[in-house]
C-alpha cells in the first residue's frame, strides 16, 4: 500500500521549498545531498519510507530554527 506526503509534496512542488533548502549553505552537504535524493523519491511518486520522513523533518525543523534565531 502506497501514502503519500501531501505535506512534502506541497513543500516540493507549490513553493518550490526542497529546493530552496538545498541551496543554504548553512545545511551540511550531506543533509542536502539527501535533500536531492528526497526529492528524486517524492517526483516519482514512490512511497517514501518513514526514517526519511523523519530525516527530512528534522532538516526542515533545524533550519526554522536557525532562520528564526538569525532575523531576530
């Protein structure tokens, strides 16, 4: 059975968001090179698995955080 992130897919597609993100250099390489492969996996409209999920969260939830923290 195959889901779908909606969430991700919105972030990917609408607002071009995935690849803002891999763009910021204050994201380490590997956490945007994963960000590539992410979104490889959501544009082929293959389930994505849950620990990349969580992987890709955290990324997003890291950089809030140190964008909220910078424009203070």
């Amino acid at each position: 059975m195959n889901y779908d992130n909606a969430v991700a897919e919105v972030m990917l597609e609408d607002n071009k968001l995935i690849d803002k993100l891999e763009l910021e250099t204050c994201i380490p390489k590997s956490d945007r090179d994963f960000l590539a492969a992410y979104q490889a996996v959501l544009v082929s409209n293959v389930s994505t698995k849950k620990s990349d999920d969580a992987r890709f969260c955290d990324i997003f939830k890291t950089w809030m955080i140190q964008r909220h923290r910078n424009t203070k």
